[in-house]
C-alpha cells in the first residue's frame, strides 16, 4: 500500500524483486529502473445522426510500456539464462511477476511499489568495455516486455 507525503520521495532507494516469494538471495541490486509507464489508447467515433459535430473519444485497449532494467556486471548468469528460456520458446517459465518497490529514506519501509505482471526480457546489452580511462562500471542492461502493470 502507498504511503502518502507531502514532500516527494527520493528516487535513489528501491528494490527489484525479480522472483517474488520464491525466497531468492538477491545477487546484485539494480541501479537504475526506466519505462514504468501505462498507456489507455482512444478510439475516436461519431455517430452521423449527432447534433454537434465533434467526436467521442471512447477507452480502448490498455498497454504497459517496456521497461528497462540496469546493473552492474557481477559476473551473475540469471538475467542471460532468463532470456534464454524465451529465445527457446519456453514462455511459460519466461514469462513472471516482477515487484519494484520504492522505500523511504532510511530503509525501513516499502512507500510504493509497482507489480510488473508478465514481465518477459526481450533484449539484453552487454557493457561498453573500453580500455582507456577506468573508472567506469561496466552495466548491463535488460529490457522487459510487460504485459500490465499495477501500483500498490
């Protein structure tokens, strides 16, 4: 359940539950979360016995944006062998529930957070590795395919 403030939460404490209550360790947070977005599309009708001239804009369909999900390189296989199982036709144990949740300041409570239902990678990126420089992270990066998504 949300928490409500007066004052806006930070953007920088969250979570990503990747396999919620299967009591999974997380092997490495993520850094950033992008594309959390819900879309109603419109049909747009008008009847030629109306009066006034103007359209009706009437609900259509629902969709999820994608979602893009970033983190360090650890050297971990989950995020790769997920999207294996969808490349190999395996959509049933491809397809899952993934929960972000956005937590107060210090820690210690979840504020909001967002149900992503039948989340599914759909492209992974490896990191930009260059030699010159060295103080950059090497990311990798996977976008979701989301069926819906639902705020808690």
């Amino acid at each position: 359940m949300a928490i409500f403030r007066e004052t806006p939460y930070s953007a920088f404490n969250f979570l990503v539950d990747l396999e919620p209550g299967q009591g999974s360790e997380v092997r490495a947070g993520f850094s950033e979360v992008s594309g959390l977005n819900a879309e109603v599309t419109v049909a747009e009708y008008r009847a030629g016995n109306d009066r006034v001239n103007y359209v009706r804009k009437v609900p259509g369909i629902h969709k999820a944006g994608d979602v893009t999900l970033k983190r360090g390189v650890i050297g971990a296989q989950n995020l790769y062998e997920w999207l294996e199982k969808g490349r190999t036709g395996k959509i049933s144990e491809a397809k899952r529930d993934i929960v972000v949740k956005l937590q107060s300041e210090d820690r210690t409570d979840t504020v909001v957070s967002w149900k992503l239902r039948g989340a599914m990678p759909i492209k992974w990126t490896g990191p930009t590795l260059t030699a010159k420089g060295g103080g950059d992270v090497a990311i990798e990066e996977l976008v979701l395919s989301v069926e819906t998504i639902e705020q808690e």
